[in-house]
C-alpha cells in the first residue's frame, strides 16, 4: 500500500476530532497514513519538506494551511490532496471536491487507489508560490483588517462574513470610489489588480467569485484591473464578479507568464488570503504545470 503523510491543521473551522478521525479511516483504505498536526503559522511549510519517502501528501487545513504546504513541498511529482477544512476552502473546491471532508477524502482515496492525478500550474508573487489568486489593493486590505481581528480562542480565523464586512466597511470609507494608485505594466493605471490562477477567484458561501472566469489550473495568469471605481461603476462591477460577465471601466488578461505591478505608494499584497505586506511593486510569475495534485 501506499504511504501517505495526512498535514492536519486542528485550528482550521471545520477541522475537529471526530472529523479528523472520520478522514483518516477513509484515506486508510487506499493508504498507511501517518498523521502530523501543525503547531504555529508556517508549521506546514517545515511538515511538507519533511515528508521524507511518503508517496504522497494530503492536506487537512484551510487555505492557509493548503499554501504552506505548496511552498514547501520539495518534489513537484509527489502527488498533493487538499481536504477542505477551512471556512471557504477555495482550492479544493475549485478542484472539484466536494465540500463535505470526508466525502472529498473519499474522492482522493480512490485517486490515490487508482493513481488518478493531474498536473496543474502555480503562481508566485514575490517569491511566495499561491495557488488559486493573488492581489494587490482592495482585496489585499480586507484580508489584513480580517487578521487584525485575530482568531477565536479555538484559534480559528474569522469566516466569509468577516470578509463581507471588511470590504463593505472599506467601500463606504472611501464612499465606494477607488482611484487609479499603482500601474499594471502594458496595460496601464489601475485602482487594484485581481490576479487568478484558476476560477473561482474566491467563494462567499456557495456564491463563487469571478474576477477571471476562463482561468484554468494548468494554464497561465489572468487578472482584472479596474482602471478606478466609483459609486457609478461598483454595481455594474458587483455584477460581473457574481456572474463572471466582462467588467466595465476594467481591463484582463489571459493566460500571462508575467504581470508586472507598480506604485509610488505602498499596498497591501496578498496571495492564497495570506497577508504578504505592503509593496510598491509586485510580479507575479506562471509556473507551468508546477505541481501534482490528487483529483
């Protein structure tokens, strides 16, 4: 059988014991499973590098804990499974998991049985690998105000609503208008730039974002720009973004190798929902078929 080290986040929202249990049984069906909990932020980082001869990984996390392991896993052909665990789950979701844990556990135990894997592309920003976006600007700064209002005292992050709150707080701040603060090199000014490596850009509950509609895991970057934003333009922006439908006042691109942003003042950047700082420039880079992942 297979041998197969299961990255367990215990702080993630949907993680719990009974649960946990309920995945591992299911993954030892196709597999012997070593099980190894994260401690403290970055912890998945150091489990994925220390996977030794596992055959391959598996990740019960939330995004965060998903990202960690993609930045550290040494080997593009070891074979990677992402069980959702977090409040939104992006990736395995857009993967096509099913959102329920054990179900999706189900699913990679019978690709690990099978051997069922596909090669998909990665972004990096920076230097910092992401999986399904990245962005620099509006959604950069929700993601920063949601952190500093740290985690419960089970050390879970705040949810989707969190996040709703945060950018519905940002728009009424500056009375829903944006102006153009940084340039996406070819392109030209923009008010924020909303970097995909697949689609969805994100979830709200069942409600999937698209900011970049025909990205695909094993292509290049899209993103979207809109040149500024007003109280005229947010609707029609809303709108497309709930229906992946062409933004107004905006600008994409398509399956890019590179995407070059910059600015005279610093902004937040982020990648996976994971709050990298502020920048005043940011490259975002392809990485062609970059890792192996269970589907």
């Amino acid at each position: 059988m297979k041998r197969v080290v299961l990255i367990v986040n215990p702080y993630a929202s949907r993680v719990d014991d009974a649960t946990l249990a309920a995945v591992e049984r299911t993954l030892m069906r196709a597999a012997y499973v070593r099980t190894v909990r994260t401690e403290r932020p970055g912890h998945a980082v150091e489990l994925a590098r220390e996977a030794g001869e596992a055959d391959a990984l598996i990740v019960f996390s939330g995004d965060g804990g998903f990202n960690e392991v993609l930045n550290g896993v040494e080997h593009d052909d070891l074979p990677i499974g992402f069980v959702p665990g977090g409040g939104t789950s992006v990736l395995p979701r857009a993967l096509g998991l099913p959102r329920d844990a054990e179900a999706a556990a189900d699913q990679l135990a019978d690709a690990l049985a099978n051997e069922r894997t596909q090669r998909i592309s990665t972004g990096r920003v920076n230097g910092r690998r992401f999986a399904f976006n990245a962005g620099i600007g509006i959604d950069a700064e929700a993601v920063r105000r949601v952190d500093e209002r740290g985690r419960s005292p089970e050390g879970q992050r705040p949810g989707d609503l969190a996040f709703v709150a945060a950018f519905a707080k940002l728009l009424l701040e500056r009375r829903g208008r944006f102006e153009p603060v940084l340039e996406v090199v070819g392109y030209g000014p923009a008010a924020f730039v909303l970097v995909s490596n697949g689609s969805p850009y994100t979830f709200l509950k069942a409600l999937a974002i698209k900011t970049a509609p025909e990205a695909v895991f094993d292509a290049g970057l899209d993103f979207l720009a809109p040149r500024s934003l007003t109280p005229r333009t947010l609707p029609p922006l809303l709108l497309a973004l709930a229906t992946g439908k062409q933004a107004r006042n905006a600008f994409r691109g398509h399956d890019l190798d590179r995407i070059e942003v910059r600015s005279e003042s610093p902004l937040p950047l982020q990648a996976d929902g994971e709050d990298l700082g502020d920048v005043t420039e940011a490259v975002f880079e392809a990485e062609r078929s970059a890792v192996t992942v269970l589907v």
